[in-house]
C-alpha cells in the first residue's frame, strides 16, 4: 500500500476507511465490522453532533439574512406526516430513511473494500449518496445521518425535535443491517 493509503494497527484495514463520507452512523457499521474502536464511537458521535449544530448555525445566519425567512417552515428538517415534503406516513419515513442508511452502509462497505479497486471508492460513495438524496428528499428530506437531522432540528424546535427520534433511530437500524448484511455476502478471499 501506497502512504496515503495508511493503515490501521493491524496492517490490513485502511485508515481512510474510517474517514470517507459526511455520513456519521456509517460508524456503527464500521463498529460492528470490526474496524472502529466502540471505546471512540460515543466521543466521536458527540463531536459529530457538535459540528452539525455548528453548521446549522452558520446556515441559518446565511438564511435568516433572506426577507421573509421562516425558520418555522422547517429549516430542512427531516420530517413525516404534515412535515413531510410529500407528506409521507410514518411507515414510509422509517423505512426509507433504514433502507437508504443500509444501502449507503453497503455501498461505503464495498467501496473500501481491500478487494474493491482503489481509487474509486469516492466516486462511489458520492454517487451512492446523491441517489440517495434524489430518491428521498422528497419522502423525509433525508437524514440518513442523525448529527445533521439534529443540527436543523435544535433551531426549528417544536414538531423537528418531537420527530427527531425515527432520525437517530431509522439510521442505526439501517446502519447495523447494512453492516450485517456486508458481512454476510461479502465473504472472504
């Protein structure tokens, strides 16, 4: 292996493996194969949820510089029902937003695979996370990333916090399946 491509104590797993995409439950998954210490995985959700609302913040001094802006209307909140873009059931929401996350998981997954070409692995993983937004923007406003879905929520309030729950929960759900299944038909060399 190339050095930008550094490894983990091991000699096998690719540091950068643990630092692909924006998305911050991936880390479950990453937990759950083996590859990120659980002892890090609180501190770094914690951080992770920290620079969202960091983030949120310099989004909504961007936004409320707009006339008429109107945090109330969501704020890009991930919602179901009457906050829905579409106006999608509960039903609808949790299930998008778990097979989304799995799938995402699953694309992260096997992109970074030592088998998997290098190289490619961002283009993949980027790809994989516009579909993603195209298929459920609509649906939910996509979280597939509980830090996010937290950052909007904390300046909107009211129904963003009372349905924040299925976006930390949806993601976890959806992270650890795709971890499961990742270790299921990905067998070994």
């Amino acid at each position: 292996m190339d050095a930008s491509y550094c490894c983990e104590e091991d000699g096998q797993t690719p540091l950068a493996e643990r630092r692909i995409t924006e998305n911050r439950l991936k880390e479950l998954g990453f937990a759950g194969r083996g590859w990120f210490p659980a002892s890090e995985l609180l501190p770094y959700i914690v951080f992770q949820v920290l620079g969202a609302i960091a983030a949120a913040a310099v989004l909504y001094v961007i936004a409320s510089g707009a006339p008429g802006f109107d945090v109330s209307q969501g704020f890009a909140s991930n919602g179901y029902g009457d906050h829905s873009p579409g106006h999608y059931s509960l039903l609808a929401a949790a299930v998008s937003e778990v097979v989304m996350t799995m799938f995402f998981l699953l694309v992260i997954l096997g992109a970074t695979d030592k088998r998997a070409p290098a190289g490619f692995a961002p283009l993949a993983i980027g790809f994989a996370l516009t579909l993603i937004h195209l298929i459920s923007i609509p649906v939910t406003n996509t979280s597939v990333n509980p830090a996010r879905s937290t950052g909007v929520a904390l300046f909107v309030g009211d129904w963003a916090i009372d349905q924040l729950w299925l976006f930390w929960l949806a993601p976890i759900v959806g992270a650890i399946l795709g971890a499961v299944a990742y270790k299921i038909i990905a067998t070994k060399e």
